[in-house]
C-alpha cells in the first residue's frame, strides 16, 4: 500500500501503535503472526491462492510494523531532543 504523505504514515502508525497496546490489540497481533506462518503457496491450490495470501501477509506486516515503526520514530526524536554530552 502507498502512503499519501508523510502526515498519513505517521497517522497510520501512531493508530497501529495505539491499537496494539491495548490487551485485545496485543492478542490480535499474536493471532495474526500465526498467519504469516502459514505457507503461502501450495501446489494443490491455483496459483491465485499465493496472490491472495501473500496479499494477506502484506496487509499483516503492514499492520505489525505500522507499531514498531512509530516506537522508532518517538525513539528517534527523544533521542534528537535530548541534550547531547560530548564534552563541550
């Protein structure tokens, strides 16, 4: 999926993060990892099968990493806020 703007991905990912803090969003991110194990193409299946999940795990990692992206960047500005001792 291609985010807009940068104001959306941010927005996007502080509502990922929101969400997954809570107990039923951490519960709802376990269950979705069990989905990026399964396989995604089986020979017995047709070959839309592998579009469609891999599709299906986009959307996941979409999600699972939408959190971790807006713990980095708060990560990142706290870091570029605080105040620096190298000694000056």
């Amino acid at each position: 999926m291609e985010i807009i703007n940068k104001d959306d991905k941010k927005r996007f990912e502080y509502l990922c993060h929101q969400l997954f803090q809570e107990p039923l969003g951490k519960e709802l991110v376990k269950y979705l990892e069990t989905i990026l194990k399964f396989t995604v193409a089986d020979p017995r299946q047709s070959s839309n099968f592998a579009y469609f999940r891999e599709g299906q795990n986009d959307i996941i990692r979409m999600l699972i990493f939408g959190d971790k992206s807006h713990i980095m960047n708060i990560r990142g500005e706290n870091e570029r806020r605080s105040p620096t001792t190298d000694g000056d």
